[in-house]
C-alpha cells in the first residue's frame, strides 16, 4: 500500500521565483516539484487570462505499482476512452477551477496578456488494476512536466516537472472513485493557476 511521503518546500527569489509560484498549476502543497526553468525579469501584471492546451497523452504509460508481480500488458493499458475522459476531464476541471475564482478566465485564442499552459502527462500509476476488489488511498500517481508560454509569442517562460498523488481518502477501487479523484485533483490545479498569480499579481 502507498506510504507517506516527506515533501520539500522550494524557496527561491526574484522575479523567476514570482513567476514560478504564479503559474505553478501543479504547486500543490502535498507534492514535490521540479521548475527546471524559469525566465527571469516577466512581468506577470500584463497577463489577464488563460489558454489551456489539450492535454498531452502522445506518449503517455500506464505503470504498474511495485507490488504487482507479472502485470498483465492487457490490463496495464491507457484505452482510447480512458485517454478521452482524462482529456475532457482535464479541460473542464481545469477551466472550472481557474474560474471559481472570478479573477481570471480561460480563453480559447491566443491573444496578448495570455499565459498558455501546456500539460504533458508522462505516466500513470494506479495503486490497483481496474477490477481488483481492494481499498486504497487515493487513486494512485500522476507524473507530468508543464510548459507555461506566453500564449502571442509562444515564448517560453517556465518549465516545471512533478509527480503527485491523485486523491487523498481511503475509498473502494472503482472507476466512480477514481474519476472523482481526477476531477477535484485537476480542478484543483485550476484554482492554484488563479490563486498563484494573483498573488504575485498583488507584489
């Protein structure tokens, strides 16, 4: 079963580190995270809203948690509707979670004073295949990497590297539990998004 994880806080300074903590969609405060890039001296005040991107899932695995031995390939499989919930779900909760907040909104054309944010899911990781009868905490494990561009002149303005963990209960393994969990935890990259660059919006 999934063990508790020590988490790092990341401390930097100057506008790179504004920039990092404003756009930082997957800063939860109960998950590591990598900005392997950031560009120094942006001016975060000119931008108004957002252009989320589809979510990226050219590549995308589905891993098997350490404790299964033999997986079967077949039952370790991203499906075609799998894929399409999680990037319909990705939009919308996203969307949603940017906007609950009444700051900022989320656009669809690239227009100055836009922040694109581009998601890449590398893997997946659920803590037990889709028909086992079991408990887990949460759902399982979500690793990405994040593009944040300024959507006009697709400059690139940071780049951050994560893996986190999807839901936070001990509930029964099933597809209900774990669509919820996937929507409240990108809804809830949607409010961070917002809540972060307000707030250096206010600096």
């Amino acid at each position: 079963m999934p063990h508790s994880n020590r988490f790092a806080l990341v401390r930097a300074v100057g506008a790179a580190a504004l920039l990092a903590a404003a756009t930082a969609v997957w800063a939860q405060t109960d998950a590591p995270l990598t900005a392997s890039y950031t560009k120094p001296g942006v001016d975060l005040k000119q931008y108004k809203q957002f252009l989320i991107k589809p979510l990226n899932l050219e590549d995308t695995r589905l891993i098997p948690p350490p404790w299964v031995e033999k997986p079967d390939p077949k039952a370790w499989t991203l499906s075609r509707q799998n894929q399409q919930f999680l990037r319909d779900t990705f939009a919308s909760a996203v969307r949603a979670g940017v906007e609950s907040e009444g700051k900022f909104q989320v656009v669809k054309e690239a227009t100055p004073g836009t922040l694109q944010i581009d998601v890449h899911l590398i893997s997946l990781t659920p803590w037990a295949a889709h028909d086992e009868k079991v408990q887990t905490l949460g759902s399982g494990t979500m690793t990405f990497e994040a593009h944040v561009r300024d959507a006009k002149t697709a400059e690139l303005l940071a780049v951050f590297q994560g893996t986190q963990q999807v839901g936070k209960e001990y509930q029964e393994n099933t597809p209900a539990n774990k669509m919820s969990n996937l929507k409240e935890h990108f809804t809830t990259w949607g409010k961070n998004i917002s809540k972060r660059l307000a707030a250096a919006q206010a600096q």
